[in-house]
C-alpha cells in the first residue's frame, strides 16, 4: 500500500486545490464535502501523509478522532441535528475512493436519508455558508 502525494486531499493540504476549510489544527484539517450526502457533510483528515487506518499512526488516528469529536458536537447545534453518521472506508474493497486517511462527519435529522452519492457537486457558496455556520459554534 502506497501513499499517492497526487491524491486530492494532498493537493488541498499543499492548497494546490481550492476546499472549504472549517477547522485546522497543527495535525488535522477539515473541509467541506464538494459532493455532500447531507447538508453539511464534511471531511476530517490528517495533515501528514497516511493512505489509511491501516497504515495511520496512533498519533494521526488519536487527533483525527479528537477532531472528528469536536466537529460533530459542533455540527449538532449548527445544524440543529438528532444525530452524526461517521464513516471511514479502507481500500477499494472497503469502499475508500480517496487513497488518503478521513473520515466522513454527517449530520443526520431523524427520519432523514443519506442523498445518493452521485457525483454532483454542490454550490460553492452554500457550501461557505455551512462552513460559516460550523465555525461560528466551534
């Protein structure tokens, strides 16, 4: 398993790629979902290079958690939500397209269901303005 500097987390962390930042930390960054399941669909990841949890550092692992934690109780009040769905996938088998370490923050209202990855990109500003809405809690 190798770590590809091409993929396209490593280009937003080198900000060769633009992203929606909502949080960062000398460890993690968190960006907004361009192609969200739910509104305010975002992505916690690490900032030094790991393909995934099967080749993350405890260190990495640990302040990706502590970050994903405190991103979900802010997403909670910011969206006014019942509940957070976190997912990370591994590997191809295991779903992970993006062969770089996040994890998946969605906030979830009941009874609501996750829009259909389809590949549509969402709008920028609608975008910034979940982000607003998330940092100004955080």
């Amino acid at each position: 398993m190798n770590y590809d500097n091409e993929n396209i987390f490593a280009k937003i962390l080198r900000k060769e790629l633009p992203s929606e930042i909502v949080f960062e930390d000398e460890k993690t960054m968190v960006i907004m979902d361009i192609m969200p399941r739910t509104d305010g669909h975002m992505l916690v990841i690490p900032k030094a290079p790991c393909r995934n949890i099967l080749d993350a550092t405890h260190d990495q692992l640990n302040a990706c958690i502590a970050t994903a934690q405190k991103i979900s109780k802010g997403a909670m009040d910011a969206f006014k939500v019942d509940g957070i769905t976190v997912q990370q996938f591994n590997e191809t088998a295991g779903g992970q397209e993006v062969f770089h370490l996040h994890f998946h923050i969605l906030p979830r209202k009941s009874g609501t269901q996750l829009r259909p990855h389809d590949g549509k990109m969402a709008d920028s500003e609608i975008l910034k303005a979940y982000a607003d809405k998330i940092r100004s809690i955080i």
